[in-house]
C-alpha cells in the first residue's frame, strides 16, 4: 500500500449543501431559520475546522475516472473507473484551516416548494449556503492497487480539479464552484 501526499488549492469558491435537520423556533420565521442553521451545511472536524470529507475525496477521483473514460492499457476495454473505486481509500478529511465562523453567506432562491426541491416547479425557496472563496488543504489518500501508478493517480486528481470539482454547484453539476489545482504530490510506500 502507498501513502499519497496532495496539494490542493481552491481556484473557485467552495461550498457544501449538507442537510441540516432544523426546525424553526418558537416566533421564528423559515428565513431567520436559515439565518442560524446556514454554516451547518458545512463538515466539520472534532476540532471546528472546516473539511472536505473523505468520501468527498474518494467519490470525486471515481467520478474523474468515469469522467475521463479511459481503458487500462492492455487490459481491453476496461477502464480505469474500477481500479479507482476499489483500489482507492480516504479516510482522513482535508481540513481547510478555517472554522465555521470564516464561512460567507450566499443566500439564493432555489428550486422547489419546501421539502421537495424540484426542478421546474416553478417554486422557489430562499436557503442560505456557507461558502469560502479562499481555501487549501494537504489530502493523505491511500492506493491499494500496484496497477495505480503515482503517474495515474496524480492525472485523475487533476482531472477531479478541473472537470468535477467538490460541493455543492461543483463542475460535474453544471456549475463552477470546487475547482482546484493541484500542487506537490508526493506517493510513498507505508505499512498496511
């Protein structure tokens, strides 16, 4: 097994749409709700830091996989997303360095009457999401798969940067949030 080392560097803003169980208090309207539960969306660690949770990490590098569509070289017409989704772990978050109380506020109407969230419904619901226009963060994934060369998964991380991004209107949605580059990468063998 191998210990990969990861730069990453926001180049758009990041922001997350995590569901957060609330309901409104005694006199106090659905806006004022959102108002106090906003930053919620967002993961923390036990500490109060900010992150990118691990399955965050794993989920964008098989999506960049599907994404990309490319064949192992001389395996046929298997691809890489297999190898990525079975030969890839995360366990630990990317913490960001900032805490809930760093988070900005960007208040949009979104689609849907409340609790449905459809699309052309033609309902709109005002909801508050956190966002951070500056971030960065070291990830630690682990490669179980000798076929995953250093060199294949550096190019599926970049491609997770620029062609899925993370969180919520990331690019693989249709937005441009959670696009990043990525910096020093460094992949050693370690203990199992």
């Amino acid at each position: 097994m191998r210990k990969a080392t990861v730069e990453v560097t926001g180049v758009s803003p990041l922001s997350w749409s995590r569901y957060v169980d609330a309901d409104t208090l005694e006199g106090e309207t659905k806006k004022d709700m959102e108002g106090r539960v906003w930053r919620e969306r967002f993961h923390v660690n036990d500490e109060g830091n900010v992150v990118i949770p691990p399955m965050a990490i794993k989920n964008g590098l098989v999506d960049a996989a599907k994404y990309m569509g490319e064949k192992i070289p001389g395996k046929g017409n298997k691809t890489w997303t297999g190898k990525i989704e079975a030969g890839i772990l995360a366990f630990t978050p990317i913490d960001l360095g900032v805490t809930r109380d760093d988070l900005e506020p960007l208040w949009l109407p979104v689609p849907g009457s409340p609790g449905k969230g459809k699309r052309g419904t033609g309902a709109r619901v005002l909801k508050c999401f956190p966002q951070l226009s500056k971030w960065s963060g070291v990830a630690e994934i682990y490669i179980v798969d000798d076929v995953i060369t250093a060199q294949v998964f550096e190019h599926y991380m970049q491609t997770l940067g620029r062609f899925v991004g993370w969180g919520r209107f990331r690019i693989a949605n249709g937005g441009y949030y959670g696009r990043f580059d990525v910096g020093n990468v460094t992949v050693e063998q370690c203990s199992t």
